[in-house]
C-alpha cells in the first residue's frame, strides 16, 4: 500500500492507518511493530516520514520505544487514563484581553529542519514566514512578538497590517480555507534577543514565556506554526486540564 502526496501529509496518513491497526487489535499490546524500514518500504515513504507518524503515536501513548528491541504496542485497557484539555483554544491560550495585532513583515524562506518537520513537509520548502506584534494592555506599554511560518499556499493570501481579529488563528483559517479543530503545543522560556527587545520595549536579555503551536485542520493538515514570545513576568498560561478513560 504506497502513500501518495495530497492535502493530508504523508505522516498523518501513515499515522492513522497504525493507529487503526493498533486500536483495532491487528497489533496487539506488547508485540512489536514492523521496523521503520519495514514501513518505508510498506507505504513507499521516507524514514523522516515514518518517525514523524511513530512520534505522534508514542506521545499519545500508544506505543513505546526500547532502546536495542524495537518499537511496541503499549496496553490499551480501558482502565487507563490519559489527560484530555478542554476549551477553547483561546482559553488554553492563557488570554485574558487580547487586543490588536500589526503584520508587519512577511518573506518566502526555506523551512529548517524542525519547521519543516512540524509543517510535515521536506526541508528546503519554501514557507512564508510572517511576523507582527500585539499589544498587550490598552495602554500599549507592552507588546508580544509573533512569528508565524505559514505554507505557501496560504502565506500569499495573508496581507499585512492590523487583523480584524485579536487572534491570529482565525486568519490563518480564512487564508488556508481549513478550519483548526486541534493544536500541538510547546512552551519554553528564553531571553529577549537584540532584535526582539525593542520591538517589545524590553531590554534585551529580559525573560521570555514562549508559546509555540501547530495548527492542524479537520483533514489532518498542518495550517501553520505561530510562535509568540511573551515578557515572562506579566503573562501566564493556565490549563484546566480532566482525566478520561480510554475506549478501545
């Protein structure tokens, strides 16, 4: 069965047709999967490709990898648990106000490895990469930085200057004609670099929250990855967070 190239990246594709086997029992728990050269060969992909579906699978608890022995199903009995985030994506966000965004820059690049990676295409694509600011307070005394890696298809669509709406994710939506129903999301702190600093009235080395997102559409495609980088001493992110049991 070889995958072909669409709307659906390779990895995605590859991802759910595991997980259906895993969950349907063809793969049962504590048996071992087909090698990732087994699958290249299997699906007619690369091995960048099969990590990227293992990764997902592995996060989300389905599978486990053992150094020396291979890559294997883990026990999928009801009885267990997982955390599930509810709410908006607004609210997982961590906003209180949000107030208005400025576009301000916007250039074709070639996505790096983890960009591309994560937008699920082959390093060296070319990827608009798009950065604004948001204001933070009515008073505009403070501002978050924006940086947004948008595929080509989309990224032409998007114009610069201010958004009509305080969230970026609405026109990222309009731009790809694809409604985001999940995100992928990282949080790390760091320090405010030369070039960030006075766009945010900060002094440079001034702590950084972080937020990086991968949008994904109803269809499993990847929308975009929007960064913001947030003065770490007047942001927080809360998550309210609910268990629930596996179903299988």
């Amino acid at each position: 069965m070889k995958l072909k190239k669409g709307p659906i990246p390779l990895y995605h594709q590859l991802e759910r047709i595991v997980r259906k086997r895993i969950l349907s029992g063809k793969i049962s728990p504590s048996e071992a999967l087909p090698t990732d050269y087994q699958l290249c060969k299997e699906f007619g992909v690369s091995r960048i490709t099969v990590r990227q579906a293992l990764k997902i699978l592995e996060d989300d608890g389905l599978i486990m990898r053992e150094q020396g022995r291979g890559t294997f199903v883990t026990d999928q009995r009801p009885d267990k648990f997982f955390y599930e985030m509810s709410g908006s994506l607004e609210k997982s966000f961590g906003f209180r106000e949000a107030y208005k965004i400025e576009l301000t820059s916007k250039k074709l690049v070639k996505a790096d490895k983890q960009t591309a990676d994560d937008l699920g295409i082959e390093a060296g694509e070319k990827v608009y990469l798009i950065e604004g600011v948001q204001a933070l307070s009515k008073d505009e005394k403070h501002f978050q930085f924006l940086q947004a890696y948008v595929p080509k298809d989309a990224g032409v669509r998007i114009d610069l200057g201010e958004l009509e709406h305080p969230s970026f994710r609405p026109t990222l939506e309009k731009a790809s004609l694809e409604t985001a129903v999940q995100f992928n999301q990282v949080i790390f702190a760091t320090a405010a670099t030369k070039k960030i600093a006075p766009v945010m009235n900060l002094k440079p080395g001034h702590p950084l929250l972080v937020n990086r997102n991968i949008f994904i559409s109803t269809t499993n495609k990847v929308l975009g990855i929007i960064t913001r980088y947030t003065p770490g001493d007047i942001y927080q992110i809360v998550h309210k967070m609910r268990f629930k049991r596996l179903k299988v």
